[in-house]
C-alpha cells in the first residue's frame, strides 16, 4: 500500500476551486489573509492637532505589495477598508469613502490583475474599537459599553501627542435604529464602488470585536429591543447588512469573515454556540449563494497564548470545540479557515475535507513568494513583527523589501 503525498505540490491546497457561486475558479488554495499594514498616505500631509489628516490613501507602496503577493488564479483578501471615516480605526489605513481613495485602490486592483490574481475588498468598521481624536466624531456601538479595562490604550498617541489614549476615557454612543440604516448605508455605497473599480467582490469584516461582533457579542450589546437582548437578536444587524450588500452587488460577490471564539478588542460575550450557529443558519437560508466564507480557528489568538485561550474555552465548556459545525451549516459554501497555518501544519487539510482554503498571513508579510515556497516545501523567511503596523517614516522597510527564494 502507497501512502499518498499531501506535500509541496502534492498537496490539495494546489489544486483549483470555485468560488462566487461559479463564477471564479481559482488555481489554488493558498489565500492572502486580510491584514492590516498602516502604510497609507495621508490626503493632508501637513497634520497638526489642531487639522489632523483623518483620510489615507493606497499610494506607490500599496500597489506594490500587493502586486509583489499576487499570483495567477489565486485570492487576495485586502486589509481591512473602512467605508466611511466613522468606521477607520487606526491611522494610515485607506479607506474606501472619497474619490482619491477609490483611483489609489483601483491602482491595486489593476496591479493584481495584472498578475491575473483575484482580489476581494474587505470592509472593516472599527465600531468602539477607535477614538474621537481619530475620526473627529464619537466612537459607536451596538451600546454605549465602556471598555472594562482601564488601562488598555488606543494603538496610536493622537496627532501632537506622545501618551497613548486608554479607550475607557471615550465610551462610544450607542447606534440609533436611524444611525444602524447610515452605517449599512455606508457599506453599500463603498462595496458599489469595489465592484466598480474592479474588485472581484467584497467580504464584510464580521469578526475581531469589530462592529459586527459588537452587535453579536452579550458583554457589549446591552440593548433590550430588535438588535439584542437574546442571541437570535443579536444577530439581527449582521442579517441586515448582509441582506442590503447581497442586494447591492449580488450575494454570488458577497462573503463574510468570522471569529466565533475570538477575544480581541474585548469581545467576551458568552452564549457563543448559540449566537453563531443561529447567524449562520440564517446567513445560509437567506445567502445560499455566498461567495464563501472565512472563520479564525477557535484555538488561535491575537492577544492571548493558547494555554490562556484554552482557559477561556474551558470556561464556555468548549475546550473540544472546533469549526465542524459551521462548516456542516454551510455545506457547500466554500469555507475557509485562518489562524496559525504555516509550511508545516498545513499538509493534508484540504484532503481531510476539513476546509477548502487555508488562510496565510504572518508568513505573507515577509514572503512575497508565499505560494511559490510552499509548493516547492522552500522554507519561510521570517517575520518582522515590529514592522506589521505603521505608519513608518519609511513605509517600504520589511514592507515591499522581502526578496522572493529566487531572490535569495
């Protein structure tokens, strides 16, 4: 008897899959990740506390990676896009809300297709998980939650600053039924866009305690009407606005990125199984044509180790838990799994049935070849995790700068 080779160019992770209901074949499996970078230029260059600049644009540096991480039939999902400026989080992240914004991401676009690769544009709206300093504007959310901690800062000082901001000095308010219709509103008018400057399609940013996972989650959704009060209506915005971007651009260029078990940005809400699998249930009957969607592994972690997760998990009395579930829901949705995969745990995934893409991010920062070592088993440059988040005076350092294997 033969054992099969799941390795290298073996492996299924090499062969073509489906995605938008048919319409887009892709050549493999390796996919992009969604990763935020901060290496955007500033509409206003000249900042000063009194006019900070609150929008970036994808400059020279930005078309570059993306073209650099580009490979024929395979998916990019872009870092997170704010659609508006009460959504962006973090300085240097481009957005998706004015004209020079959508010339400098349709300049990506082309680039990636240059390269025949795909592209889906991420939309991200950062909800409480920002500050007034940042958008000029107060901080939202499904409520009016404070963060718990008193000690946990925004990641940037504000504009002339040199002290990071702890968000519990700057609640968010909470949505109103008008305000929750503007911020679905605000997603459709940027997904319009992506699809007219030529991304393939758009995944909505549903996980990491943003806003979407501030509706799902029961320690900050608060609310007592139709948006919370038990999991079936918590989950009632993310329907809202997956129905209004479906009918937008089509549900076939709709996709959904999610993290059931996630902690990051405070998400601490308990009733997880019932939460989830109620939103998927409902995102399968309505959306049965999704693009795909996107889960975070239930062990992995942004803030926390896994013994720390595990003990969180444990607490839920879910420390077998895995995604089966929600890939059983979704049945033949493409379904996608990303969360510390790398060149030596991700051999025979796609063969077990398990998932039908795995998501890389870490590892693509700093090979721009990604797809290429792994198919070939060339062992991974390593990261540079002081370089992930600008802005830098010099954007392209650990940025655009990686060589390729060949390089080497």
């Amino acid at each position: 008897m033969t054992i099969q080779d799941t390795t290298g160019k073996h492996s299924a992770l090499f062969q073509p899959l489906t995605i938008s209901n048919g319409n887009i074949t892709l050549n493999h499996r390796v996919i992009h990740a969604p990763l935020t970078r901060n290496r955007g230029e500033p509409l206003n260059p000249i900042s000063t506390p009194d006019h900070p600049n609150r929008i970036w644009i994808p400059g020279d540096a930005v078309v570059e990676y993306y073209s650099q991480r580009a490979t024929k039939g395979g998916l990019i999902i872009s870092e997170g896009i704010p659609p508006s400026l009460e959504s962006n989080g973090m300085p240097g992240v481009p957005g998706l809300f004015t004209p020079e914004q959508a010339a400098g991401w349709k300049r990506v676009v082309d680039a990636v297709h240059a390269k025949g690769g795909i592209i889906f544009c991420q939309l991200w709206h950062a909800g409480r998980a920002t500050i007034p300093q940042m958008t000029g504007m107060p901080a939202v959310s499904s409520s009016a939650s404070a963060w718990d901690s008193p000690t946990e800062c925004y990641s940037h000082p504000p504009v002339g600053a040199t002290e990071p901001v702890p968000y519990a000095n700057h609640p968010p308010i909470e949505l109103t039924v008008e305000h929750i219709k503007q911020t679905i509103d605000d997603y459709c008018k940027a997904a319009k866009t992506a699809m007219e400057i030529g991304f393939d399609g758009v995944e909505v940013h549903g996980g990491n305690g943003y806003l979407p996972e501030q509706f799902l989650s029961s320690n900050i959704n608060k609310r007592q009407d139709a948006y919370g009060g038990t999991p079936e209506k918590r989950c009632q915005f993310v329907f809202e606005l997956m129905n209004e971007l479906a009918q937008t651009i089509g549900q076939q260029n709709l996709a959904i990125r999610l993290s059931p078990f996630g902690l990051f940005n405070q998400a601490r809400g308990e009733q997880r199984l019932e939460t989830w699998t109620h939103l998927c249930e409902g995102l399968k009957k309505d959306l049965p044509s999704l693009s795909y969607v996107s889960f975070i592994e239930p062990r992995f972690e942004q803030i926390f180790g896994p013994e720390e997760k595990d003990k969180f998990l444990k607490s839920w009395g879910l420390m077998d838990v895995t995604l089966d579930r929600f890939r059983n829901i979704f049945g033949s949705t493409p379904f996608f799994s990303a969360g510390g995969w790398d060149d030596k745990n991700s051999w025979g995934v796609v063969e077990s049935g398990k998932y039908d893409g795995l998501l890389y991010g870490r590892y693509f920062t700093s090979n721009p070849d990604l797809v290429h070592r792994l198919k070939e088993k060339i062992p991974m440059a390593p990261y540079d995790r002081t370089r992930f988040y600008g802005p830098f005076e010099d954007n392209h350092f650990h940025y655009t700068d990686y060589p390729t294997a060949d390089q080497q």
